[in-house]
C-alpha cells in the first residue's frame, strides 16, 4: 500500500469534539449538552443569518466561485480596524477557512524538513501538527507555574533553525493570557527572518487591561502575523472563516500557497454582516461573563481548582485521570474535553448548560470521593 511520508505517518490524528448526535446515538442518551468546541452558545449573529437568507433569496449565485480575494469582507474589516485608529489596507489581510487554515498556510509558506518552530506545551494543538506535516520540528515549551506561555524560555529556544513561533493569546486549553511588558521583551529577542504567528482566536473575550496591542507590532513593520477568527465570539464556527493580518510582503507569500478559492461566499457574507453585529458580539460576552462567575462561584464552593480564565473556556487541572472524569460526565450527557493527563476543559455554556454541568460534576465527584 502507498505509505505517507514518514513525518506524515508520525503524527497522532486531532481528535475533535464529538458532535452531539453522534455522541447521543452512541450512549442512548437524549438532550446532551456540548461545551467541548468552545463555540459561541448562543449561536450566530442574526444579523449574519439574515445576510444569508437575503442572499439566498435574492440574486443568490452559489453556482458561482466566491470571490477569491474577499474584496467586500476585507473592506470592512479596514474599515472596523480604522475606526479603533488601527490603518490595515487590503494587502495586509488574507482571509482563511478558519484561522486554522492560516496557521497551516504559514508553515508550508516559511517552513520545511529540518526547520523548527518554537511553540508552548500544552497549546493549540493544531501547531505541532502543522509543523510536522512538512518535515520540521515542533520545539515545545512547557508552561509556567501558573498555565501561561514562558515567553522569556521561548525566546531562548530560538535558534538559526527556527523559522516560526506560535504565541496562542489567550492560550486555548489554559485560558491564560501574557502581558504587555513581558511580550514586549519576547520580542525584542526575535531575530528578523523568524516569523511570530500571534494566536488571538479568543481575543474579544479578553478582560484582561495588561493584554498587549499586537497590531503596534505589526503596524511597526516587524515580522508577526496576527490571527483572528469569526468562529469564536462571533458564533460562526461552522462556516469557517479566520482572517490574518501581516505586512504585505508576508501575506503576498502567504497567498502562493493559499487555494484560490479557499473562502465561500456565505462565509464571507455571514462574517461581514457579523462584524457589523456589536449588539450580538456584546450579548455574547455578556453571557459569557455571566456563565464564567456563575462557574467560579459553583466551583469555589465544591472546593475545585481551577485556572482563571480570560475566553469562553476554564481549565481545570485535577487529581483524577481525565478520561474518567470525561466518561463519567459522557454519560450524564455532557460532553467536555479531556485536556491532559488530569486536566479537563470546559467550554462557558448557556446558563442551563453550565448548570447541567455543575450538576454532573458534582455528582460524579460525589461518587468518586
Ligand atoms: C487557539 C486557537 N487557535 C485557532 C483555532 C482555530 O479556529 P478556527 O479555525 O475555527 O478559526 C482555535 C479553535 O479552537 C483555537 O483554540
């Protein structure tokens, strides 16, 4: 049998969130609740929905190829960035299915076998896997004491070989972001010719007054690439679509790699009127703060540490293997994420589905002491 290039064969598949109705036919169970995606639990902005629709309804040309470029959805971007005093041309920006697409598009773009790229452990686990997928070295970092990234043992671990480092901020699983000041170090320390991939997926949901101001760096000329998404906050996971901000030089790279149409036309009509939904973006980090102290207080009275958290997400490191907390909620019908050995993550749901967690939770606490 044909057999994939050894670096290929060598990578453990990503195991995604099971999708409700598979996870309910496979358990028998009814009304399950799913925090395993940290998707938006409210859903779309009924702005995008209604986009749409219209578009449907209207002179809808899905018999057409989208506009590879995404000149409407990039407008308005510039647009919403020049209105909070960030100027971003069209060059600068490359659109993506997901962020997730950009993150492998840059490492086929700068990166080949015997490269390496410096990245954070535990973080987004789609890195390693990227960097492996074209013959190069994931050199990780472990975490600090506290679950944040160690930005200054990163810096150090940049060599001549390194061509990337992948900064997740806010870091998914953890939830944890790096400040200002010990950011501005880490960059002072890269060399020009190392790209810093900035991993802002959760950036809306940040509270935190320290979190830095990437965009000066890139609005500064230095060689970052920002990424940010609509699958998040802006509740629109299921249609993919991320978007990436860099100097022209780098995304006109980017783009040799990036397929023609690698955005479809919904995707970027739903994002576009989503940008434009403030009142949705702010319900949706309302609830999310609301379901996140609810969680807090719920989980300081059962006496359960957890990692404060600055997205629509907690980590919570435990005492206990993963897989069984993970099962044993499975089968009060929620669906979480094992994050590690003994480390769970929980997506901030609804209100009744936070509770519903809590409620399992506790029970299964109860049966296990
Ligand atoms: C840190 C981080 N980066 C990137 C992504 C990818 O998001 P998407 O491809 O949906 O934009 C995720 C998704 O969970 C993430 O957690």
């Amino acid at each position: 049998m044909i057999q994939p290039c050894e670096y290929v064969a060598a990578i453990k598949p990503y195991v995604p969130g099971k999708p409700l109705s598979e996870l309910e036919r496979e358990l028998g169970i009814r009304d399950s609740v799913k925090l395993a995606s940290n998707e938006n639990p409210l859903g779309p902005s009924p702005k995008a929905l209604e986009a749409i629709k219209k578009y449907l309804l209207g002179e809808g040309d899905l018999h057409r190829y989208p506009d590879g470029g995404g000149y409407y959805l990039k407008q308005a971007l510039c647009g919403k960035f020049a209105s909070r005093g960030v100027k971003i041309s069209p060059g600068e920006l490359i659109l993506g299915n997901g962020s997730n697409e950009l993150l492998d598009i840059a490492v086929r773009t700068y990166m080949g076998p015997g490269d390496e790229a410096v990245m954070a452990r535990p973080s987004f686990v789609v890195y390693a896997m990227s960097v492996q997928s074209v013959g190069a070295k994931a050199v990780e970092i472990p975490l600090t004491a506290d679950y944040r990234h160690d930005l200054a043992k990163m810096a150090d671990a940049v060599t001549p070989k390194t061509k990337m480092v992948f900064v997740a901020n806010p870091n998914n699983p953890t939830g944890t972001t790096n400040g200002k000041d010990e950011f501005e170090s880490f960059m002072e320390k890269i060399p020009g010719g190392v790209l810093v991939v900035l991993d802002e997926a959760y950036y809306e949901y940040v509270k935190d007054a320290g979190y830095p101001d990437t965009l000066r760096y890139f609005t500064a000329g230095r060689e970052v690439l920002v990424l940010r998404t609509f699958s998040k906050a802006y509740g629109l996971a299921g249609l993919r679509l991320g978007y990436g901000i860099a100097k022209s030089g780098i995304i006109t790279e980017l783009n040799k790699i990036r397929a023609p149409f690698n955005t479809g036309t919904l995707a970027q009509i739903a994002s576009q009127a989503a940008l434009e939904d403030e009142e949705h973006l702010s319900r949706s980090l309302a609830v999310n703060e609301e379901g996140k102290q609810y969680l807090y207080r719920e989980l300081d009275a059962m006496g359960v540490r957890y990692v404060p958290t600055e997205t629509n997400f907690i980590y919570l490191p435990m005492e206990i293997e993963s897989k069984e907390v993970n099962d044993a909620l499975l089968r009060k019908g929620v669906i979480i994420r094992p994050a590690g050995p003994k480390e769970i993550r929980v997506t901030i749901g609804l209100p009744e589905e936070n509770r519903r967690f809590i409620d399992a939770f506790r029970q299964f606490l109860a049966e296990h002491a």
